[in-house]
C-alpha cells in the first residue's frame, strides 16, 4: 500500500471536508480528513503524508500557524493553503513561510485536481531524490574508504562480514591501497569499537626495541629500562592491534606473536609471569606472504593465524572506475582546506588520471591532487597542473589511429589535432594550449602556419 501519497485535508467545515475528500478520492487518491489543526498535527505524528491541505481562516489552530508547525516538523510535506475571495494577501504572506501554494474559495474542482497533482508528483519526487542521494552514500562509501568498482563492493561485503566475529584477518595489496583505512573500518565496525585501535609498523621500528614495544618490559630488564612499561599487546587490551608490514617482523618475534595469539597471554620482557591478552590481530603486507614463507622468511603457523580470512585490495589500475569519485573526494576536501574556490577538473585533465598506471594507488592520487589544487590558477584543474609523467602518459590515442589509417602527414595531423583540442574547448585558445601542453605563442605560431599552408 502506498500509503507515502495520502493527503490530509484540515476544514473545520464539515461539509467542505467531505466534498473535497469526495473530489479527491475519486481521482484515485488517498485521503484522510482533520477538522482542526491539533488534529492534523496529531494525524501527521502517526502516519507519511505527501501534501496537506488546508483552511487557512479556523477557529483554533490558525491555518498559518499550523503551515509553520508542518514546516519545522515536516519540511517534506508540501503545504497547499485555501482562502476566502477577498483575502488574497494572507495568502501571499503564506506562501512566504513556505505554503506549497494557494487556492481561492470556492475552489474549482479542475484547478484543485491540478494542483494538488503536481504537489503530489513533487512531493514524490523529492523523496525518491533523498533515497537516492542515502543509497548512493550508502552503497560507494564504507567507513571513509570510497569504491564503487566490483572489487570494492566486495571488499565493503567482507567488512561486515568479518568484523564482528573474533578471526584474524590478513590484509593485502600494493603500497596505498587503503590497507589501513580497512584495518580501521574493521575495528570500528566490531563490537571492540570502544576499545583501542592500536596501529604498529613493523617496518618503521628499529629490531631491537620491537620486542619491548610490543611486549612491554619490567624495570631493569636491559640497560635502558628505567621503569615498568606497558607494551602495545597491552594498549590495545579488548580491541585491535593492526600489525602493518607483518612482512618485516624478526623471525624470533614471529614467534612470540605466535605464542601470544595461541596462549592468548603476553610476558613483558624480565618479567617472571605471563599476563592475559584480548587482542583481535589485525595484520597487513604489500608482499607475497606465501613467497615468504616458502622461501623461510616467514613463519607458516604464523602465516596459518594470521590468514584466517584474507582481504586483497586491487591495485587502482585494476579498478579505474573509482578514480572519479576519488578524484571529486579529494579535490573537495583539497580545495576546502586550502581555501580555494575549484569547480573540478577538466575533461581532458580526467583522462589523464583514467589513464595513468598509478603504482601508487590511491596515495598517489590523493597527492597528484593535493599537487594540482596547489598549482591551479584557474576554477577547473587543467592538463597543466599535473605531474609530467603523468601528462606524458598520453597520447590521444584515436586520433593517431586514424591518422596512422589515412596515413597523414605530421604536419597534418598536427592540424588536426589543434583544431580539434580548440573545438573541444570552445574555441578558447588559452585552455587549448592548455590542454596541448604548450604555451599560448606557440599556439598562436602553429595557427598562423596552419593559415599560411591552407592559402598555399
Ligand atoms: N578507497 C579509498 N577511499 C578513500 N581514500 C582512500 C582509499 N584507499 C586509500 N585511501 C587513502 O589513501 C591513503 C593511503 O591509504 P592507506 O594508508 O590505508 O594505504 P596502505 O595500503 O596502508 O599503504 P601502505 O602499504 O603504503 O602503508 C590514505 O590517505 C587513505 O585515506
Ligand atoms: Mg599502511
């Protein structure tokens, strides 16, 4: 039952409630009736309507004061105001205070029909716009990591599936594919969310303090331990420990992880007795681990732990897809922080980015942009303001084509190439040189040139 396209019709005549009712339920609407304003309020608290109509000139409840009521209560609901011949200004002042709009008594059924109609189709339209807008919120973004292509819709999928059982996870894929971002989405979206997230590299910490990092130590366990300290096992006590660059861990701690995962206690290091640990693991690599263990860097019980369920997230070049709606993220968020009044990206700049290999995946992106929001002078990020390498990785492959088909002269082709690039922009010289990668005199030059061997 559709019951989103009823309307409620407030008359404290009874006589007019009907009539109106009749009229409106014969078009195949749905209807209810209030004879005040109180009554209408209550009707709007227990059921969805599209559009109110009502009697502007009541005993209690004034009509304007219940269209204020509806709008701070309702803003969706278009408001449709019916006055006396004669008082037409009171009407007006309604329509200020966001009256859909107005119908003068007596009102002709045709032009009811007509209006109460596109308040409905509005109405219904604005709805399914704000459905839209959640479900596209809903469905591209998890947890700030954004991905509209297949492998990512898979990777939300694993997410929430994985998050709420106590299994360690692995995660994979290049340098800056958002391992972290998912590691972090995890956490937060298992029930240790109010627990710590506590983010290790394993690279980034020399050998020899890894150990007390991780493990914590007691006073006078080595030289430099001044005091007792706690270890990240113990930080991240009923939450997460992300273990980044898993691939780096000591052969000698790979064990005691291991022990640590299996007992589930932890022993600081000089201390005599174990301690129990809650730590769900977390842990990251950009290599092959399985390379690693067959070539005996790594632990395989280890390897087994850790890899209950594995999360792979493709290289961007797999997915370029979601180039767009990254490149949109990041310029927002760039152009805000830096104040900068940017509406986008040019086409041609776009295709440069589609085009581009991206070793670095999204880290990559996000600081190509960064880059280009500072350089641009313009209100679109151009050609120009990209990196070189990634200006040159393209050329306009079509055109070539068909050169190469109708076997063109260089000079020919050039033309071309110019003219079209210029049609693309409107005519606009300065953003096809732009585009072209060169400056304007010589855009000027080549055009003269072009004029010249036309005349010829
Ligand atoms: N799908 C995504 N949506 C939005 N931002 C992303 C996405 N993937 C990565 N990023 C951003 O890219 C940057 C790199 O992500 P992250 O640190 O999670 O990558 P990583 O895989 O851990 O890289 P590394 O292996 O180099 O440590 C971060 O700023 C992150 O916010
Ligand atoms: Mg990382």
């Amino acid at each position: 039952m559709d019951n989103l396209s009823a309307i409620l019709i407030v008359d404290d005549e009874p006589d007019m409630r009907a009539l109106l009712k009749d009229v409106l339920e014969e078009r195949g609407h749905r209807v209810q009736v209030a004879s005040n304003g109180r009554e209408a309020l209550k009707k709007l608290a227990e059921e969805e309507y599209s559009v109110v109509l009502t009697d502007l000139r009541m005993k209690e409840m004034q009509g304007i004061e219940l269209l204020a009521e509806i709008k701070r209560t309702h803003p969706d609901i278009n408001v449709i105001l019916m006055t006396a011949f004669g008082s037409v200004e009171s009407a007006i002042e309604a329509m200020k205070q966001g009256a859909y709009d107005y119908l003068t008594k007596p009102v002709k059924t045709e032009e009811l029909v007509l209006v109460m109609e596109k308040a409905l189709r509005e109405a219904a339209l604005r709805r399914e716009v704000g459905r839209l807008r959640r479900e596209v919120h809903k469905e591209y973004s998890f947890h700030q990591i954004l991905g509209k292509s297949k492998p990512m819709q898979q990777v939300f999928d694993l997410i929430r599936r994985v998050a709420d059982s106590p299994t360690n996870v692995l995660i994979t894929g290049e340098s800056g594919t958002g391992k972290e971002l998912v590691a972090k989405a995890i956490h937060y979206n298992s029930e240790r969310r109010d627990a710590p997230f506590v983010p290790v590299n394993c690279a980034a910490i020399p050998e020899a303090l890894l150990e007390s990092e991780l493990f914590g130590h007691m006073k006078g366990a080595f030289t430099d331990a001044k005091g007792d300290k706690r270890g990240l096992f113990e930080e991240a006590q009923k939450g997460t420990l992300f273990l980044d660059e898993i691939s780096e861990l000591p052969l000698m701690l790979q064990a005691k992880i291991l022990r640590a995962i299996q007992e589930r206690e932890i022993r600081r290091v000089g201390a005599t007795r174990s301690m129990p640990v809650d730590v769900r693991i977390i842990a990251a690599t950009n290599l092959h681990l399985a390379e690693e263990v067959k070539a005996k860097r790594f632990r395989e019980d280890l390897y087994y732990r850790l890899n209950v369920i594995e999360i792979h997230l493709p290289p961007l070049r797999e997915r370029r897809e979601d180039i767009p709606m990254l490149v949109e993220a990041f310029l927002k968020k760039c152009a805000e922080a830096s104040h900068k009044n940017l509406r986008g990206m040019n086409e041609t700049a776009l295709a440069l980015l589609m085009d581009y290999t991206w070793p670095g995946n999204v880290r990559e992106l996000e600081n190509v942009i960064e880059r280009a929001v500072t350089l641009a002078r313009g209100e679109k990020i151009v050609p120009d303001d990209l990196p070189p390498a990634i200006q040159g990785a393209r050329g306009d492959r079509a055109v070539i084509d068909e050169a190469a088909e109708r076997i063109l002269p260089l000079a020919d082709v050039e033309k071309e190439y110019i003219l079209r690039i210029l049609e693309k922009t409107g005519g606009n010289k300065y953003q096809a040189a732009q585009t072209l990668g060169i400056d304007r005199k010589t855009l000027y030059r080549k055009l003269a040139e072009i004029e010249e061997r036309d005349k010829a």
